[in-house]
C-alpha cells in the first residue's frame, strides 16, 4: 500500500510504452509517489489494467488521462464504462456538451471529471491553424474554464501559466486545477510550450502537478520525485 503520508500533490505522468514499463516505474518510486497518470498513450498497452492495479492492489490515486471528446451520448457511456474502475480523476475536453455528458455518466461514483482548456503543446499559431477564435491565449483558456466550471466539471486542466488566472475567478471556488507543462528547474521543456516550475505551479492556485519525463528519464526516478516533493512543500498554496 502507498504511503498514507506521502503528498498527493504530484501527480507522476506514467508516459511509457506498456503497464509492464508503467508497474516497474510505479515500484522504483515506491512510497514517494501516491498519484499516478495514465494516458492515451497507454491504453493499448495495458493502461486500464494498469490502473487497476495501480488502484487496487498498490493502494495509488489514479487519473486517467483520456481527454474524451464525442457525442454527448457516447461520452456518458464512455465514462460510465470507465467509472466502474473506481478511478479519482478523469478529462474530456472542457466543451460544456462533453462536460455535462460525462458528469452524468459518472453520477453516483467518487471520480472527478476534469476538462481540458487549451494543451499546452498549443501555442497562438497552433490555435489559428485549428480555426480557434481570436483572442489571447490566456484569455482563452480562462474562458474555457469558466464555461467547463459552470458545465459542472470538478476541476480544470491548464498550463500553470494560467492557474493564477483562473483560480482568480469566482467560479473557481472549490474547483481542482491540474497542471501539466511543469518542469523542475533546469529540465529540458520537451515539446511543452507553456511551462513553470512544480512550486510556481502550487502558488499559482494549482492543487496538483503533473510531471513525466524529468522523473522517469532521471537516473535515479525516486530521488527525482522527493526533490520535487521537497520544492512543493514549502510552495504556499493558493487555492
């Protein structure tokens, strides 16, 4: 079982090729490490036996990275199926139709869906080529998340360049922020574009960060993770 102690405020991003990758990560972290994700990038390598696993027998928070995006119908029964895993957080895409769907397919249980505002692999030329409306971005990712908020979503997913921004907004009150685009200082940024450090993060507003590759590619990933752990600590918390 995880270590009742250890701080759930980093979330690991388990961004490796299979669950056979993703357990033997999880047990070199051991009990510095309680909240794991799991993504897309997963999910036809074991993912959601993973997650089980991870869940079940290893005592993890788990978050399962899927940003669903479809018909309102098939995003309920999508998080339906997926609700009966006994999972803690889930995203879709912040649209209010998708949030509201997947509220109602995870009626009744504990897991929280959280909606996606803009990834942070986006930059403004990214948005104009996809036909995104013009504006700031920022400006745009606080607009999402107030419409996903008032959706019903549990929390947001945002750069936490923006977590301060939005965690200003009323609407915000009692809601979760999920960063990724968080890199310890010194890390290579890999292909995120908007990024900050883990206890930036934290005093930003937000209430988890999510870090991959600074921790798994580290010669030593458990080391990695308590030196990040040691940095949130003393971040204050602005929620």
């Amino acid at each position: 079982m995880s270590n009742p102690t250890s701080d759930d405020r980093l979330i690991v991003a388990l961004d490796v090729p299979n669950a056979v990758a993703g357990l033997a990560l999880a047990e070199r972290l051991g009990d510095a490490v309680s909240f794991y994700k799991i993504g897309l990038g997963m999910l036809t390598g074991g993912g959601l036996a993973l997650a089980n696993e991870l869940k079940q027998e290893h005592g993890k928070r788990i978050f399962l990275d899927m940003k669903l995006f479809d018909i309102g119908a098939t995003v309920e029964a999508a998080v339906r199926g997926l609700a009966q895993f006994d999972l803690d957080f889930l995203t879709v895409h912040g649209d209010p139709h998708v949030v509201r769907a997947a509220k109602e397919g995870a009626a009744g249980t504990d897991m929280k869906i959280l909606g996606v505002t803009i990834l942070t692999s986006l930059d403004r030329a990214d948005l104009d080529a996809s036909l995104i409306k013009a504006g700031d971005l920022p400006e745009l990712v606080v607009e999402r998340a107030i419409n996903a908020f008032e959706a019903g979503a549990d929390g947001i997913i945002a750069s936490p360049q923006e977590a301060g921004l939005i965690r200003a907004q009323p609407e915000a009150a009692g809601k979760l922020i999920v960063t990724p685009g968080v890199r310890p200082a010194g890390s290579d940024l890999g292909d995120q574009k908007r990024v900050t450090t883990p206890a930036q993060a934290i005093e930003n507003g937000a209430n988890h960060v999510v870090v991959g590759r600074p921790i798994h590619r580290a010669a030593d990933p458990a080391k990695a993770a308590r030196d990040i752990l040691a940095e949130i600590s003393n971040a204050p918390a602005t929620t």
